[in-house]
C-alpha cells in the first residue's frame, strides 16, 4: 500500500471518529468558512441565501402620490364623492326644516296679564306709626328714619294710615285733606314722601273716611256727602304726589260699585301709575265680584275663605271656584281682618304673591 494510500485512510478514520469535526452544512451549498487548526473545533461562518430580504422588497407599499391622484380622479371615486357631499347637505336642510315646523306648531304660551309695579314685589302696610316706631316715636318726621330698613325690605311701597283728622262717628269733624296734628304736618308729609321716592319706595294712603267709627264710611244717609269728599281727597292727594290709596270695608258703602268706578277713572285720568286699593270683608262670592271689576288695581278679601272648614278639600273648591270666576282680572284676599288693629297680608294667585304686612 502506497504512503499516498495510507493518509487517505487515516482521514476517513478521523471523519468517522470525529463528526463533530465536520461542518454543519457539508451536503449544502452554502459556503463555510473554518477557523483554527484542522484538529480543533471553530467557528464556522454560514452564508444563508436573504430570503426574508427578497420577500420584503416584493410587499405592497401603497400608491405614490402621482398613482393616488390618478385613482382619485377617476369617474367612480368622483361620483362617489358627490353623492356623499349630497346626501349631507339635504340631511342638514331636513334637520332645519324639521325644526322650523316643531316650532311654528309648537301651542303657544299664555300671554301674562299686564303687570304695573305693585304686582312685581310686596307693599308694607304701616297702620299704627307708634307700633311700626316704638313708643319714643309716632309721628311722620320720625319715620323717615325707617325708610332705610323698609328698603333692605325690598318692599315696592308701604301703605300709610290713616293719618287725616277725624272724629269718631263725625262726618263734620272728618277732613281727609287735612293731617292729624297727632302725626305731624302737611309739611313733613311732603318731606318724608320726597325721602321715599329717592329710594324708589312708593307711598299709598289709607283714606278710610271713619276709621275710628262703628261704620267706616258713616251713616247711609250721609253716602253722597261722603262721596263727594272722597273725590275731593283723591284729588288733593294725587296733586301731592302720593302713588295710590286705600279704601277698606267698600262692602258696607251703599253703591259701592259705582263709587269705586269713579275714583278708579279719577285716580288713572291722572296717571296709570297710581293705584287704587280696595278692602272687603264680606264672604259673598257674588259681591265680590261685583267689587271687583270697579276696582281692577287690587280688591283684598278678607272673609272669603271664612266660608270654608279649613280641611284641605273645602279650602280648595273655594279657591278653584274664586279663580274660574275671576278669570283673567288679578284676585286677592287677605287672610286676617281687615281693620287697623289686625295684621293684614294680601296674596295675588295667578303667578306672584303679593304682600302687604301691618304691624299694630
């Protein structure tokens, strides 16, 4: 056997003792690359075909901005386009049109009854100025120095007296243009009615005739001279400057309906502003009414709800039965007398409560 032979044996001996030595990827194409010594394991470098590379660069990327415009300008995209841009604006105008329609056919709401000031907040009815004042004090000049508190209040006016001169159950000793000495003088009258309307507080004026009397407006054979002397008083103490009067117990005038008809025309001839007050204790539904359509300013009834049990079914028929009758007119009543020594508060029904409170 030649030396030749004898290596080639020794090879194939070390390749079947030691696979380990061999490459990995002999029977593949790939190319390996042995470092070290032909007796020592290495590394070996693999060459492996970029497959995933190849496969990559085949992937969609999407349209260039040249083949994007082109797509986009096609017939279909553009109908497509147009229809969508249709279909919003006639959702838009469907909408708006649905709006209008529900509006126009919406049931409109009830007109308010007209509104003068005495029906936007509350009147304070002083009565007895020593009551209101204290005992140091009683008079008009004194009371100016209320006027601040009566308008942290928010009251819209307060209504005053009566304060004119009388005597008890005398019609001769009665003026009604005149002030009680006892109150004060014309003069600070005049003062304190300035003071009041710079702090936009109104003045009414109680002009019961007999406040003091068995009957307030004197005996039934004197109505026509009482009258006359009421008309007179309207007339002085509308030029004075006052905002409104009140007349209590008008149930027991005979006539009453027209009288109050009349001072109603003479009190607005002069200015829709001024207000007319009247009170009423009678409990008669029908008289009632028949008050109050003279009156329009504000009728207080005072003995109206007197009528019923106070249980709450009883309260309410009354008070329903007194609104249908009323209808769109303001109503009121007070819920105590409505004489000078009791406390008197006066609620309008229809949106707002009116208040007039007195301290005796």
């Amino acid at each position: 056997m030649s030396q030749d032979t004898e290596v080639d044996m020794k090879e194939v001996e070390l390749n079947e003792l030691e696979p380990e030595k061999q490459p990995m990827n002999a029977a593949s194409g790939a190319a390996v690359v042995v470092s070290g010594g032909p007796e020592k394991n290495g590394l070996v470098k693999i060459k492996v075909a970029d497959d995933e590379a190849d496969a990559a660069a085949a992937k969609f990327t999407g349209l260039s901005k040249e083949e994007l415009l082109k797509v986009a300008g096609s017939p279909g995209w553009v109908r497509t386009r147009w229809a969508l841009l249709l279909l919003f604006w006639l959702g838009w105008l469907g909408m708006l049109a649905g709006a209008v329609v529900i509006i126009v056919q919406a049931p409109r709401c009830r007109e308010l009854p007209a509104q003068s000031w005495w029906h936007k907040g509350a009147l304070y009815r002083i009565g007895d100025l020593q009551a209101f004042q204290g005992r140091d004090a009683g008079d008009l000049a004194s009371l100016k120095g209320h006027l601040d508190y009566l308008s942290t209040l928010k009251v819209k006016g307060f209504v005053l007296g009566p304060i004119h001169k009388h005597q008890k159950d005398d019609l001769a000793g009665t003026d009604l243009e005149q002030i009680d000495p006892a109150f004060g003088s014309k003069e600070d009258f005049d003062s304190l009615l300035q003071s009041a309307k710079k702090k936009s507080i109104r003045v009414i004026l109680d002009l019961t005739p007999n406040y003091k009397g068995q009957n307030s407006w004197f005996d039934s054979t004197q109505v026509d001279t009482v009258a006359a002397k009421m008309k007179e008083a309207l007339s002085f103490w509308l030029q004075a400057g006052v905002d409104g009067f009140q007349v209590r117990d008008v149930g027991d005038l005979p006539g009453a309906s027209s009288f109050l008809a009349e001072w109603q025309n003479l009190t607005k001839s002069f200015s829709e502003d001024r207000l007319l007050i009247a009170g009423t204790d009678s409990s008669d539904l029908q008289q009632i009414l028949s008050l109050l359509e003279p009156t329009k300013d504000l009728l207080l009834t005072s003995s109206y709800l007197s009528n019923s049990s106070f249980t709450g079914k009883q309260t309410s028929f009354l008070v329903t039965q007194y609104l249908n009758a009323t209808g769109s007119r303001w109503c009121s009543w007070s819920v105590s007398p409505t004489g000078v020594g009791e406390g008197q508060e006066a609620f309008f029904l229809k949106i707002f409560f009116f208040v007039t409170v007195d301290l005796q």
